[in-house]
C-alpha cells in the first residue's frame, strides 16, 4: 500500500507591529502642544493678574476703612506730614499714623509721633529692628515686582516700601514761610476733616497706586511761585538732586515723594527725563517739606502701577474704583481738590 507524501500546511506571513513614535509624529504632537501652551498662557495671565488686581483694590478698600476709624477716633484726619521738631524734618506719613486701623497696634505701639521717625526701633520674635524697615502687607500691591527691603550703605535694615499714596494735589504741596497747604485731601502740618472735604466724598481722591523704587529728582529750590508744568519737558528741566531708586521706598515717610502722589500729570503718565546717558521715568519735587524754612515743595509725583490701563483708586467715602490712564486730565486734577468747586462728569 502506498503512501501519500506528507503535506506542510503553509504558514501565514508573520505580521510585526509598530509600538512607537516615528519622528515626525513626535514633532507634530511637541508643535501642537506648544501651541496650546501659547494659547492657554495668556489666559492664565490674565486670570492671575485679574486676581492681583483684586487683592489690591481689597488693600485699598482697608486703608479707605482705616481712614474712617481714624476720623471717627480722633475727628479729624491725619496729616500727610508733620513736623518732628528736629533738624531732619524727618516726619511720621498719614499711612504710620493709621497702623491701628489696618491690623498693626503692636507696630504703632513702638511710634512716638512727637518724635522723627529715624531712630524708632521695634522688637520682634527675631529680634530688634526699625519700625521704617518693617513689610507693611496691607501697603503693598501684589503686582508690585519691587516688594523689597531697602538696606543702608553697609547692607542693614533701613527701610520697606509702599504701593499706595495719600492725595497731595494738583501741584503745590506746602510753604514753611507761611503753613499753607495744598489743594489735596492730606496736607502738611495740618489735620483736616471731612467737613473740609466741600467737593464731596465720592468725588475726592484720598489714596492711588503709586510704584515703589521710582527715580526721582528733588531739592531744586526753583522758587515759591511756580506754575503747573504743561509738558513732561518742563520737569526734566527743572532737575534738582537726582536719586537712581528710592522714591516711594519708605512708608513711614510723609513727604509726597515717598508716601503721596500728586495730580500733575494723568496715572501711568511717563516722565522720561536723561541721566548719565540713561532715560528714567522720574518723580519731582522742588523741596523736601521740612527741609527749608523758606523754600516752598512743589510736586510731580504721578500714579502709577502694574495693572494694564490704569491705576486703583480709593476715593474719600472709601469706594475704590479703577481710573484708566486715558482720563482726562482736567477730570483727574478735579478728583485730587478738596474744595476746588468743579462739576465732575466722569462719563
């Protein structure tokens, strides 16, 4: 009986299968989420500077109420600057004379206000330091991108900035020949009540951002008689003693360049003046109130700050609004009079 030969079934082909990326699809999948990062980034921006903006109008709205509290405590507002009766001049600010309103007793406790702030120490859990080198939260925007101490020459403690200053006006400030005041809400040498307030809370500026570490010129002693300046040139001009960084560097301060702001020019005006080769955007003022006897202050301290288009406010009844750097300037210096009689149409 014969065999039939034995057949091998053919096998299927062997199938192998890719378990990766090429290149070119690794690529494409990096470029498409590199282009939702770009997309989504702005937006993140946006949402956390929307919540800066916030916290910072919710700073403002604390110094408005500590304001009331200190009027209702003392039935009169506090001065912008007083003299300490030293040669330094060197007075308390309205914003240290307000410390108990904001959550800050055990700070006020170490101020004598009959005394210049210089040599005022305080003790702490790490030690004992100047009152004017303690941070101050309330006093500070969180956009502000210089929440820095200030140290003297040899690297101390010396002093904390600010973020928000009081309303000193138009453009003149203080005569010591004299004791008249501006036109703002907050005044050298001079307590001034609501009821001076004839414009009406609601239309008066009591506090506005301002930036810390801003150039300054000061001490030019140009005269006691000078006109508002119309262009940013006229201030450039007018020069004095330049300082590189330290204008609103000090809260306990009460002169304008360091604790006020003035009504000169509109919030987030430049004012860009050449120094040693280098443009800054500067602050002005022609005399450190307690400096001179006779020498009148003047000053060009605008608004300022990190927010896109304008500034936060806090008006005399302790709104706080946000007033866009377009303003009209008329309206602007209008907002800054105590008493100036001015219909306001803000539009």
């Amino acid at each position: 009986m014969s065999r039939r030969p034995f057949c091998v079934a053919p096998t299927a082909p062997q199938v192998r299968f890719r378990t990766g990326f090429t290149l070119v699809e690794l690529l494409v999948v990096i470029a498409i989420i590199g282009v939702l990062v770009g997309l989504l980034l702005p937006a993140v921006q946006a949402a956390r500077e929307a919540a800066r903006r916030m916290s910072c109008s919710n700073n403002m709205k604390q110094i408005g109420l500590a304001l009331h509290n200190y009027e209702s405590s003392t039935t009169r507002l506090p001065a912008s600057w007083s003299h300490p009766g030293n040669a330094t001049g060197d007075g308390w600010s309205c914003q240290a004379r307000v410390l108990p309103y904001i959550e800050q007793i055990a700070l006020a406790d170490g101020v004598d206000y009959s005394a210049g702030y210089g040599a005022a120490l305080i003790t702490t859990s790490s030690g004992t330091q100047r009152i004017a080198s303690f941070r101050v939260p309330t006093y500070l925007c969180p956009s502000e991108v210089n929440d820095t101490l200030r140290t003297d020459d040899t690297g101390a403690p010396k002093h904390y900035p600010l973020s928000y200053g009081y309303n000193a006006g138009t453009f003149f400030v203080y005569n010591p020949a004299n004791q008249t005041t501006g036109d703002g809400m907050f005044v050298a040498n001079r307590y001034l009540g609501f009821r001076d307030c004839l414009d009406g809370t609601s239309s008066t500026l009591a506090f506005a951002e301002v930036k810390a570490y801003t150039p300054y010129f000061r001490d030019a002693a140009a005269g006691n008689s000078l006109p508002i300046p119309a262009t940013t040139d006229e201030v450039c001009a007018l020069a004095g003693s330049f300082k590189v960084n330290t204008g609103h560097t000090e809260w306990v301060d009460g002169r304008v360049h360091q604790t006020g702001f003035t009504t000169t020019y509109s919030p987030n005006r430049e004012v860009l003046c050449a120094q040693s080769g280098t443009i800054y955007d500067v602050d002005w003022t022609n005399q450190r109130e307690g400096r001179s006897v006779t020498e009148s202050t003047f000053g060009a301290v605008t608004s300022r700050s990190y927010h896109q288009g304008g500034v936060n406010v806090t008006f005399m009844d302790g709104s706080v609004r946000f007033k866009t750097e377009s303003i009209d300037l008329g309206i602007w210096r209008a907002l800054s009079t105590r008493a100036g009689g001015e219909v306001i149409d803000e539009g």
